[in-house]
C-alpha cells in the first residue's frame, strides 16, 4: 500500500504524485521525455543528483547539471517510479503517470530534504 506525501500535480500531460510507490502496470520505452530540477529543501540546486526511472526490470539514469536541472529521454506510456538521491539527502521517489507516447512534461521540481 502506497502513502500519500504529498499533493498532486498535474505537469503538461504527466501526473505526478509524491509518494513512495511501488511499480506500476504497463511500462514501455517510447518518446517522451521528462525533466526538471532538483535542490534541497533550503532551494539550493543539488550538483550530481541521480535520477533512475525503472522501467520492469531495466531503468533510464541520469544526473542533475551545475544548476540542479536533470532530463530523461525515453519513456512510452504507462506509470513509471522516479527515484531520486544524492548523498547526505533523503531519497525521494516519484510516480509518473505517462498518457502520450510521444510527450514532454513541464520542468518538474523536485527538493530533497538532508538525512
């Protein structure tokens, strides 16, 4: 069972949901791409961030430039769990519900909380 920590937030055709989730149903590689920013929680960009999105059993990765922004390419439709984590700070993961095979989110800001 998943709990609810945060509200929703509707970001271009991507509904995201802070939550710590479990994987969701029907997963594909496909077009879309996601990005945005991650900082702490004080709104400082975070410089090395990782970013894994799981898709099955296989996973996209990137990480967060000088300036905290990040992007992944290569998501299809269905729900994704995005995990992000940077040393000294709380990993935080994302459920993704993608609903275009070729989409693009608006940034997506993301503020990680030290451990």
């Amino acid at each position: 069972m998943s709990k609810i920590r945060g509200a929703f937030i509707l970001a271009g055709v991507a509904m995201l949901s802070v939550m710590t989730a479990q994987s969701g149903s029907a997963q594909s590689r496909g077009l879309g791409r996601i990005s945005g920013t991650i900082s702490s929680e004080a709104g400082e960009p975070l410089v090395g961030a990782a970013v894994k999105i799981e898709i099955g059993s296989d996973a996209l990765e990137g990480k967060s430039d000088g300036a905290g922004k990040w992007a992944v390419s290569g998501l299809g439709k269905g729900q994704f769990v995005a995990e992000f984590s940077k040393d000294g700070f709380e990993t935080k993961r994302v459920r993704l519900v993608i609903e275009k095979e070729s989409m693009s989110s608006d940034p997506i800001k993301i503020a990680l909380k030290k451990s």
